[in-house]
C-alpha cells in the first residue's frame, strides 16, 4: 500500500472522478473480476461502487476496474489473489473452490432461492452468523446470490421432464449444484461461466444451468434456445458471491476512509446485488423470448418430481456438514428460516 501510494506521489497520477475534474488519489485500489465490463454485475453495480467509494471519499480513493480476468489467472484463483494481496478487491463465486467455503453451500441447495434480493439479503445475515469464521483471511464487503436458476439447453434436447436430464452434458456451478444435476440424472460438467460460450459451441456439453441474467453476456439465447424452469415460489438453485478486499490494504486505510469502505458496505450493498440480478433476469428473459426461444415452465406435479429428486442432494449435505463437526440441520433451517423471512 505504501509502496503503491508512493509511487503515485512520484509519478504525478491524475486520476478522474465521476464529475471529470483531476485529483490525486491517496488511495489506489486495483478492483479484479471475471465477467466483461458489459455484464450486469460489473456495469450496474461494481462500476457505480467505484465511483460512489471515489466522490464519498473527496477523490482520495481511487479505484481501478480489471474486469474479465485482465490480470491473469482463472476466476477460481480470484480468492487467492485477494487474500495475498495480488489484488485489493474482487467479485467472486464461493463455488468456483469447491469445499473451501463449506457453510456458505447452504443456500446452494435445491429449490432455496426466491428472488435474487430476498436471498442476497438474507445470505448477508447467514453471512453475518454463520461465515465469518470461514472467511476470516477477507475484508468482506457483501455476500450475495443471484435468482433462480433455470436449465438452459442446445435446440435438440430441450427438457420437458425429469427423464429428459438423462445422461445430459451441464455445465455445474459448483461442487452441490454438480451433485444436484447428478441426482437429476444428467452428468455434471465443471467450468467456469466464462467457458460456457465455447464449450456449447463445440458441442463439449449440451448446455448449462444459470440465471437468466448471465444469457446475454454467454450467448445462451443463441446457443442453447431451450430455458426449463421451474412452478412456486422457490427456484431451482442459486449461486453464492462475495465482494471481498484485501485485509492489509484495508488495515492500512486511515479511519476516516475505512469509514468511506463501510458505509458502502454489508446489507444495503447486498441488496443492490441481488437486485441487480433479478432486474438483470428480467432482460435475459426478454431476449431469448425475443428470439423466438423455447421458454418451458414445467407445471407443479413435475416440479415435485424435481423437488424430491433434490431432497436427496440436501440429506446428503446435512450428513456431510454433521460429519464436518458443523450442525448441517441447523445451518439448512437457518437458511431456510431467512430466505422465508426476506421473501414476505
């Protein structure tokens, strides 16, 4: 921090904020992710942090967007650049390390998820109680998921029913959602989002499961017409985030601009995410019925077939935590409990 801070003295850095005029920043902060700028999460709500971080601190905060990886690695090394201090924030996905992050699974498991800002929502507070002490190597700044999500699928195999997912190549999000698709009938296939686009075209896999939101960014409209999703009010499953710093850069902020981090930060700053999500889900869906897709919504009686099969999954993740020395009924209620109570 120091060395970034007087390098910049040096140099003469003029950084420009919201309004345009040149400020020198004291404070740097290089912002790594995964997904193109364009992407809904990156331009609705990381690109309009750093700005608000940058005026609500006077301009003595500067932060530096690297968006699709231009920094090097794979996404699932982003928890690793920021805990080491290659990086001083990043958006990541807890499933992209699968086990490291065991608790925060809970809301990974089958028909949880109601909206993207009820559950984003409600995650903060299961973060709050149950995840801090699996994230002590982080500054976090908000946890998040996205909306439901659906089953999108190449033009041949649409899915119908559960019989359909029989021997399908998916692309998983994470280690339970792969076991989810398992239980489903279908075989899971690993990668991040950002591979989906190529594997599809290349046939590698016949589709893939995410949110609505993310379609436009990976072509989904185009590639895989086919989008199954799912009667109620719960969805098919829900991928957990968190936007996290570096420990050292934020210690070494005076606490005039710790408070700046803060403010900006935790329930409200979650909901912005998942709000941003579910509106994001709105334009994804638009496009792929835009595009004359097949958009299936399969009737209760088949979403229970569903249900049951995931039941399965959940069981298993219970006795999994149990054998951990976690209580896995009590975190599975609790997060039950608090996606109930932010859906009202």
């Amino acid at each position: 921090m120091l060395r970034r801070r007087l390098f910049a003295a040096l140099a003469g850095v003029a950084v420009f904020g919201p309004g345009g005029s040149a400020f020198a920043a004291d404070v740097t902060l290089k912002l790594h992710q995964m997904l193109p700028p364009q992407a809904t999460i990156p331009a609705k709500v990381l690109a309009p942090w750093a700005e608000k971080v940058q005026a609500d601190s006077g301009g003595r905060i500067a932060v530096e967007l690297y968006p699709a990886m231009q920094l090097g690695g794979k996404p699932a090394d982003l928890v690793d650049q920021v805990k080491d201090g290659v990086v001083d924030l990043t958006w990541t996905l807890f499933g992209y390390t699968p086990g490291r992050f065991p608790k925060s699974e809970a809301f990974e498991l089958p028909f949880m998820v109601t909206t993207g800002e009820a559950t984003s929502v409600a995650f903060q507070d299961y973060y709050e109680k149950h995840l801090k002490d699996e994230l002590t190597d982080y500054h976090v700044l908000a946890v998040h998921t996205h909306g439901p999500g659906l089953i999108h699928t190449i033009a041949s195999k649409p899915v119908n029913k559960l019989e359909d997912m029989a021997g399908l190549k998916l692309r998983g999000t994470s280690k339970v959602i792969n076991q989810m698709l398992e239980a489903m009938g279908a075989s899971p296939v690993g990668m991040p989002v950002t591979a989906v686009p190529e594997s599809l075209s290349k046939s590698v896999i016949d589709g893939s499961v995410v949110p609505w939101e993310v379609t436009p960014a990976i072509k989904i409209a185009e590639l895989a017409p086919n989008h199954t999703g799912f009667a109620g009010t719960t969805g098919l499953y829900t991928g957990t985030f968190v936007f996290a710093m570096n420990k050292d850069s934020y210690d070494a902020l005076p606490d005039d601009l710790k408070k700046v981090i803060d403010d900006n930060s935790g329930k409200e700053l979650a909901r912005l995410f998942g709000k941003a999500m579910d509106e994001g889900d709105v334009r994804g869906k638009e496009i792929a019925e835009k595009a004359g897709n097949t958009v299936i919504t399969l009737d209760e009686t088949e979403t229970a077939r569903w249900k049951a099969a995931g039941e399965n999954v959940t069981k298993a993740w219970i006795a999994e935590m149990d054998g951990k020395g976690m209580d896995g009924t009590g975190l599975y209620k609790d997060a039950i409990a608090l996606i109930e109570q932010y859906s009202k």
